[in-house]
C-alpha cells in the first residue's frame, strides 16, 4: 500500500487490551542496549555512505564511522548543535547537507517552531513517516488513547507543525478517530465539536486545554465536566507536569491528565506518562538513543533516580534527517527507573530548557518553575506571570524582576503584602531574589495554541 494511503496500522483494533503498544516498552534494558547498538552501528554505516554533514563533521572529529559500535562510543564523538543544522539548512536547502536520502525518497516535510530566523525543515521518507507514527502511537497508548476512541485535536493544525498533521497520522495510525477541529479552528468551534461528538480523550497544550474548560459555561452553558471527556493529553509546554496545573486541568475536564514530550527533530513524540501519572517513559528506545548530560561538568551521568541533566539524542534508523548526539535543549530530572506498569525505559519530568534557563546571582532558574509557585498561590493570584529579563544573555547578578497577575478578588491596597508573600515564597522555593510587580487579573493575553510568553526582554510600565 502506497504512503499517504495506509491510515491505520493492520493490527490496531487487537491492541485495545494490550498492556503496551509495542514489546520493545517492556524489554529488559540488556537487551534494549544490545538492540540500540545494533541499530546504531546500522545508523553509522548509512551515515557514512550517504550524509556528507557528518562525513566532515566525523572527518574534523578525527573520527571513523566504523569506530563507533556501542553506546558507550556515542561519547568520543561531538555533538550536533542546533546552529550547526541551521547552518546546513542555509548551505544546502530545502533540507540542509545533513539530508541523507535522496530528494526522490522525500515523500513529507515538516517544520520545527524555533525561536530565531527561519523554521528548521525536516525531511521524511517512506520508512521515516511510518516511524514516526509508530513513536506517536506508543505515546498516546501509553498516554491513555485506545484504538476506537474520538480523539479531540486541539494542537494547531497547522500543516508544518507538528502537533498538527503528523499528531493526526499518528492517531489515524493507532485506530482512532481524530477530531480536527485544532486550536487554531477557534474556541467556539472545538467546545461545539466537543459537545456534539462527545469524545473520549482530548490532546493540546495545557494552558490552551485548560482555557476551552473555562470557556465552555459562556459558548456550551454547562461545565467541561459534563461533557464526558475522560482523558487528557497535553503537551508542547510546561503545564503538564505541574501539579497544580495539572489539578485544574482534571478538575476542570472530570477526567485524568497525562503528559508527553518530543520535537520535531527527532518525531512527533517519544516520551509519554502512564497511568501512574508519575513522570515520562522513553517508550522509543529502538529508535532513539539517549544520553543524560550534565550541563555544568559536561559529563554524561548515569540515568538513576534524582540525577538532573539535558537530554542528548541519537537517532537509529532513521534516513532523511538523522542527527547523532544532538543537544536538545531539554533539562530534565529522572523521577525513577521502575514502574508498576512494567515499562523498563527511565520516568522523567521536563523542568525546563537549558536555553531558557536563567543564572541569577548563580542559581539556575527555569521560568517553567517559577510558573509552578505561582500557579500554586491561586486565589492570591491568577496563576499568570511574566518575566523580564531585562539584562544581556542569560546571567544577572541582580534581582529577577517577575510581573504577576493578582486574584481577582484581591484588593490592590494589599499589594505591598502580597509581593514580599510571593517574593519569600520563590526564594524559600527556588533560592533566588526575585523583585515582584503585582498587576491586574487578566492583563496578559489568554494562552492560545502558541506556547505561553513566560519571558519578555522588557515591559512598558517598569520604571
């Protein structure tokens, strides 16, 4: 069957009952390595035939492809930046020099969202596009969504973005019925197709699910609750593993709340909470290797509980766009290495990225975090909060100035009391000085599909 025709993967409806989407999730880890490193010194063979980026980045590494056949190999070689895949995009586009199909194969391009310049553009063969669906299903499996299910997309659905079209084939794929209305459809238009298709499980952002729940008493007349959603699957932000964040998003909806994480650089998605709702499984092993970096002592540590660290990625059979020991940006903790639900790949939270994250009188601080406690000290405030980091880089030595949102209800005479609460809170919390500004409820835009504007670089109304 020829792609763009096979929606469904032949054996979707017997998975219902399965206890994983694939065996590879239950797979004792010795056996996971021996997999990964005989996909990787496939990986490196290919590479070495057909990718002229890492022919010359190996080359000036002083390496050979045939050097590297285990995991612990992956560490003699440098990593792949993200300015370095920039800089291939711009010498060779569409698709940059790292493209290592040929143009023929290329049968889907995707678009990564970044945060300077031009989108990065991601190529698919055949083989890649079917890979990449089947990443997605162990996600959203593992995430809850069953084959059958009415599946609600509130992602964007833009067609470059990958919360959009490849979400939908990757729902198409396991056997549900993607509704795709997307955020980007309106409010109105997904409560409305809520209501009339009353479907079982709902994917977005978790800023943007949460803002449906408490638009749906003003556009539907009755609560998010009512409407017979069970499961929630959020993404694409920090949100998810917040847990008071989280708590409103299940209060809100009547329903259970799981988190996944990915890009588009490697797929769609490839890490995905279970139903002990406990932190991320790497549910993907056979496909992509990773590696835990600790960022201050540029050492790769091993994945035991408590370890914190950024996530770098191997790719293994992949063809048009592979990428060897890319630095994601995402800083992580591992939550565990066991489960009760008998998946072997590693628990993880994403506490934020390692781009995003700000020195402050030389303590690492991710806005994610500081959105937590702020989030946690609703009614006093309206769990939004803007930081303005109004100095060069990443490093001050001064306070952090943090712009808040007070409750609704809170009378701004008491604002001198709230500001040293909150500002003794993210200290007591997060060890660092913060200058807090206190503003009216609802004076940010509501979150929409985009991710939420944690950081400005200034605010018009700061001395």
């Amino acid at each position: 069957m020829q792609f763009g025709m096979r929606f469904r993967r032949e054996d979707a409806a017997d998975k219902v009952n399965d206890r994983f989407w694939h065996a590879i999730e239950g797979t004792p880890l010795d056996e996971v390595h021996r997999i990964q490193e005989e996909r990787l010194r496939d990986q490196m063979a290919y590479l070495k035939a057909n990718s002229t980026f890492y022919q010359e980045k190996f080359a000036e590494a002083g390496m050979e492809f045939d050097d590297i056949r285990t995991i612990e190999d992956l560490q003699k070689l440098p990593y792949t930046y993200k300015t370095e895949i920039r800089e291939s995009l711009s010498a060779a586009p569409p698709f940059g020099k790292h493209r290592a199909a040929p143009m023929a194969d290329i049968v889907q391009m995707q678009a990564s969202s970044g945060t300077t310049g031009s989108p990065s553009y991601v190529a698919l063969t055949e083989a890649d596009a079917e890979m990449w669906h089947e990443m997605t299903a162990r996600c959203f499996f593992a995430n809850g969504v069953r084959p059958g299910d009415m599946v609600l997309h509130a992602f964007s659905l833009a067609k470059g973005f990958v919360g959009g079209i490849p979400v939908m084939q990757g729902l198409q794929y396991m056997g549900t019925i993607d509704v795709p209305v997307g955020a980007d459809g309106g409010v109105e238009r997904l409560l409305r197709a809520c209501a009339d298709t009353r479907p079982r499980c709902i994917v977005g952002a978790p800023n943007f699910v949460l803002h449906l729940a408490e638009k749906a008493p003003e556009v539907l007349g009755c609560k998010a609750s009512e409407l017979g959603v069970e499961q929630v699957v959020v993404g694409g932000e920090p949100g998810g593993g917040i847990p008071a964040i989280r708590a409103k998003i299940e209060e809100a909806w009547g329903a259970k709340c799981s988190e996944m994480l990915g890009g588009t650089d490697l797929g769609v998605t490839y890490w995905a909470e279970c139903d002990a709702q406990t932190g991320m499984h790497m549910v993907n092993m056979d496909y992509i290797i990773t590696e835990l970096l600790d960022p201050e002592s540029g050492a790769i540590i091993p994945w035991e509980k408590g370890a914190e660290g950024e996530m770098i990625y191997t790719a293994i059979g992949r063809q048009a766009s592979p990428l060897v020991r890319f630095r994601s940006g995402d800083y992580i903790e591992v939550i565990d290495t066991e489960c009760s639900c008998g998946r072997t790949g590693p628990k993880i939270r994403c506490t934020g990225r390692t781009d995003d994250m700000l020195i402050v009188r030389g303590a690492n601080v991710f806005p994610s975090a500081i959105n937590s406690i702020i989030t946690e000290m609703v009614p006093d405030t309206n769990g939004v909060m803007r930081i303005v980091a109004d100095f060069e880089g990443h490093t001050t030595q001064g306070a952090l100035t943090v712009i808040v949102e007070r409750g609704p209800d809170r009378d701004p005479a008491d604002d001198v009391t709230l500001k040293k609460k909150i500002e003794q809170r993210l200290r007591d919390s997060l060890v660092f000085k913060a200058d807090v500004h206190l503003v009216a409820a609802d004076t940010f835009e509501k979150p929409g599909a985009a991710k939420v504007a944690f950081v400005l670089r200034k605010y018009p109304d700061l001395p």
